[in-house]
C-alpha cells in the first residue's frame, strides 16, 4: 500500500516521501479500516521537525484523524464489516495510508449519511471543544461564551457548540474573511482583532459584566487580554498556544476577580477514560444529526499534495480542518 513516511526529521516539504510497504497486519481486538479521508493537525508538522513531545521512531507515518471502511474486526465487536467509521490511529501507524489497523478503543461509529471528510475533520476539534465547554466549563444557557480564533478547527466548533448549550456566543477572528465565517458558525457577535480591541467590545455587548466563558487557543497577550473582560465567577479555559508564547498568571488578579483558570487536556483525558469519550462522542453524533454541529472544512487536497496543505497549514492560511482525500490518489 502507498503511505506517507518521514524517514528524517525536518520541514515536512523536505521530508515527506511516499513509500510503498505491507498493508498493516490486524490483531485481535483491532479494527482493519480502508482510509478514505484524513484530517491534518498542526501537530503533524511538529512531528515532522521532531519539535512534538511524542517522537515515534523513525520511520514513521502520521495523520491521527481518519474516516473509513471496517474491512475486518474481532467477534463480539460493536463494529461489523462494512460500517462507516472514524478511528484515531497514531505515529508511526498513523493514517496518512491505504489501510491502518486500529486498537478497537479507537474507533468509533459515524451515522451512515456523514461525508468523509467531515467524519475525518471532527474528532479532535469537536471533541476537545465539546470536553473544554461541558466538562471543564460547565456552561449553562444564557451564559457569555467568548471563543478566540473562531475560524480555527477548535474555534469554530467551539461556535456551534456554544450555540447548541444556548450561550450567547462572540467570537474573534483576524480579517474579513474569517469574521465572515463565524457569523456564518452562528456566532451572536463577531469581533476582528486586526481593527478592534475585543476587551472593549466584550464590555461593550455584555453591560461591563464580561464574558462567562472564555475559550483561548491562543495564549500569550490573548490570554493576558482576556483576563480584564472575564466575569465574576467566569471561567477561562486554556486549550493551547497557538500563538506560540506561553503566558503566566498572577494568582491575586484570580483571587479578587473570582474566577478560574481551567486547564484543557483533553488527549489525557482520552487516554484515561476511553469509556467517557465513547459516551460523549455519541453526544455529539446527536447534535450532528440534529444539524446543530457541521465541521468547517478549509479544502479538499488530494493524497498528494500533503506537503502543500501542511505548509498553508504551518503558515496560519487556512481555517477550520485540512482534509486529506484518499479516494482522489
């Protein structure tokens, strides 16, 4: 089968190599999955450089978000041959290949009518905002949700499911483009951080009160920001960095203002309580169903161009999820 290996660590433009090797052997309580669509994450790139705090041996293959056909799997499995799934494989047997084999914890049901690519684009997205705003956040309806980077993968999930809990949702977004896009996701206000202070404007839509929930992806002065438009009682959920400074936090601004700084694992989170996942996922395939939830999809790239999509990835070009068609080889 054809796969994508990185056999040296370095920019992924320099190092992705299509290769040709065994179609993966299954094993009892896997699950033998024929890829058809793969969702890239900026992590990927991370892998790539050797800059990730996983470094699978070399070499590997990447791509942790799949959709597919179950072509083989265990008796007494909760799968059966035929079904659509979406499974989360992982370096160095990860899915930017024909097959992978898939421990069975790891795969899960998709309703028959989703697309490829948007079984592949939601996963981590969705699941991480779904954990962030109603496990860690516990939001409640009529409550001020402020989502930063809104046309992002977790942002703009974070969008619809803010909605779906009834908050009244602002978003941020940087140029007209992506602004356009959350107002699109059902955002109640839109705000766009290259023309507008979002502090103010939070005070502004919120009566001085500030926002019950904030939810950075961004970190650095977006999270230092963020801290003088939180309510009282507020909660301000850390999911990541992407803006590539870590901040830090003096507890006495915490203490007078009364609110929390929560933290977002939601990986770890997977990984401990695998049975949690499995219940909130089927959760969130019943707001899919119901049309409250829709991945956004940046484009369809073909299994060739992975090199190309991960570089408008890595340069901050595109918005919601980079998917990888499989069927267009």
């Amino acid at each position: 089968m054809k796969v994508w290996q990185v056999k040296e660590l370095g920019d992924p433009q320099d190092v992705l190599r299509i290769a040709e090797v065994e179609k993966p052997e299954w094993k009892e309580n896997e699950v033998l999955i024929e890829v058809k669509a793969v969702a890239l994450n900026f992590f990927d790139i991370l892998l790539c450089q050797g800059t990730y705090q996983e470094k699978p041996p070399l070499p590997f293959t990447f791509g942790s978000e799949i959709s597919g056909v179950v072509l083989k799997c265990s008796e007494g499995s909760r799968f059966k041959v035929g079904q659509k799934v979406m499974a989360q494989p992982a370096a160095p047997h990860g899915g930017l290949a024909e097959y992978v084999s898939v421990d069975e914890s790891r795969v899960y049901h998709i309703p028959d009518q989703m697309p490829w690519d948007e079984a592949a684009g939601l996963f981590i997205t969705y699941h991480t905002s779904y954990y962030a705003l109603f496990n860690r956040a516990n939001i409640q309806k009529g409550e001020v949700l402020l989502v930063h980077a809104g046309a992002g993968g977790v942002g703009s999930a974070a969008i619809q499911l803010g909605k779906a809990a009834g908050a009244y949702v602002i978003a941020t977004a940087g140029g007209s483009e992506k602004t356009q896009i959350c107002k699109e996701l059902g955002a109640d206000v839109v705000i766009d951080y290259l023309t507008e202070d979002f502090v103010e404007v939070v005070k502004k839509e919120t009566g001085g009160k500030g926002a019950d929930v904030i939810y950075d992806s961004v970190g650095g002065d977006v999270f230092d920001r963020s801290k003088k438009c939180i309510a009282f009682d507020g909660r301000l959920l850390v999911i990541g960095f992407a803006g590539g400074t870590i901040p830090s936090i003096a507890t006495n601004h915490v203490l007078v203002k009364n609110y929390s700084v929560v933290g977002v694992h939601w990986g770890y989170f997977n990984r401990l309580y695998p049975e949690k996942v499995i219940k909130e996922h089927d959760e969130i395939m019943a707001l899919y169903e119901a049309g409250k939830v829709k991945p956004l999809l940046y484009k369809h790239f073909k299994f060739d161009q992975v090199p190309e999509a991960l570089e408008l990835l890595g340069g901050r070009k595109t918005w919601g999820k980079v998917v990888i068609n499989m069927e267009s080889k």
